[in-house]
C-alpha cells in the first residue's frame, strides 16, 4: 500500500523478553520517527533517522530501547529486557522535509507487557 | 525547549453545537503547528497544519484553526460537530530548525452526544 506500515499490530509478552517492532515507511520518504503513546506519558518521541545521518536517539528512555534503520527504508525497533511500562503504543511515522512538511503515522503496534 | 498544552482534556458536545478545542504552545524558535485526530483503535491522521503564510488554516472534515503569534495559540474550531467527530484530538508542534520531531500536548477527548 501507499501508506506506513507496522508489524506486529499487537505484541503479548513476558517481562523480560526482547521484542522487535518493525515499520515500513512510506517510498521515497527519507525521514522515519518512532513515536510512544502511553496512558501516563502520552505522545513522546522516541528517535529519529533522516537519510545517512546519525539517528537523533535523544526521546530514548532507556539503553533497553535501540532502533535501526537498513538501507535507508524499513525500521526496527527493539527493547530488550521488556519491563511492564513498556506496555505502549508504538507509532512511526515518515517524512519528507520541504516536501510537505508533514508526518504520516502508521497504525501503531499495541506492546502488553505481562 | 518546545511545549503543548491541550487546556481541556474532555470537551462534551451536542451534535450540531460549535466547539473549540484550546491549544497554546512554548517555543523560542519560529514553529510549526499541527492538529491531528484519533478515532477509536486507529492511528494519527493529520486534521490541518499551519507552516507559514495565512494564520487561518482549514482542515479536513470542515475543522479549521487559527495561529495567533501574540497569544502563543492554535485553537481548533468546527462550527457544527458530527457524531463521528468523536475521537481524540492532538496539538503538536516542531520546528523548522531541528530535526522535524514532533512535540505533542496531552490531548483532548471531543465527545459528541446525540
């Protein structure tokens, strides 16, 4: 499709199990964000890529929390050591910057952290 | 820094009644300003933007806000709501300068009754 995709919509684990969480973004777009939407800490960013660059990780709550982002197309997201406040939404969007400056949001990957 | 503050977290309504969702920001750089919409168990979908230009800004599904510099404000306004207006409502704002990220107010809940 044309749009942002994210995989898996939904994702049950133990604490203290790794989890990946992956996005596709829209083609062409070369900015990606990752995004975490929880009940007590709302929308916040998480890291961002844009092209070559090094990856803004500065919304990253923790060393548990690393992403990558290969060939300059899909990202994955991983936490290692999952903790209950893990527990999230976790949205990406992608971007083309001057283009039209707007953020295109996938439909987000609901974690539950047992 | 940037901030968003959403001053009302629910705002009830009657079908067909005005409504205005407030929204102020904080930011010592020049910003963008964005309105997005979550209907229940969906993503982020952007509702309009301001970036440059006219302050008034029209958005889809007959929303349209205004930036007011002076007041540090983006208020959201649609003057007749639907049932399926019903759905939460973010204030967002980045910057031009860095790198694009959005910074998010904690929402509003526009609960629509018949």
């Amino acid at each position: 499709g044309a749009g942002v995709s994210q995989s898996p919509s939904n994702k049950v684990t133990e604490k203290g199990k790794d989890v990946e969480l992956r996005c596709d973004p829209i083609s062409g777009h070369t900015a990606l964000y990752w995004y975490r939407q929880s009940l007590g800490q709302g929308l916040e960013f998480l890291i961002y890529f844009q092209g070559n660059s090094a990856p803004d990780k500065s919304g990253l709550p923790s060393d548990r929390f690393s992403a990558e982002r290969t060939g300059g197309s899909v990202s994955t997201l991983t936490i290692q050591r999952t903790q209950q406040e893990d527990s999230a939404v976790y949205l990406c969007a992608s971007y083309v910057r001057g283009l039209t400056d707007t953020q295109y949001f996938g439909p987000g990957t609901r974690l539950t952290v047992l | 820094a940037q901030s968003v503050t959403q001053l009302d977290s629910q705002v009830p309504v009657f079908e067909e009644a005005p409504v205005e969702l407030r929204c102020n920001y904080s930011s010592s750089v020049s910003v963008y300003l964005f309105w997005y919409v979550q209907y229940p168990n969906q993503g982020l979908q952007l509702l309009l933007k301001y970036l440059s230009g006219s302050t008034l800004v029209k958005g889809i599904n007959g929303f349209e806000a205004e930036f007011n510099k002076s007041q540090t404000s983006f208020h959201l306004r649609k003057p007749s709501v639907h049932i399926s207006d019903t759905a939460e409502y973010f204030c967002a704002v980045s910057s031009p300068r860095n790198t694009g990220k959005l910074i998010f107010g904690q929402g509003t809940t526009l609960q629509v009754k018949p």
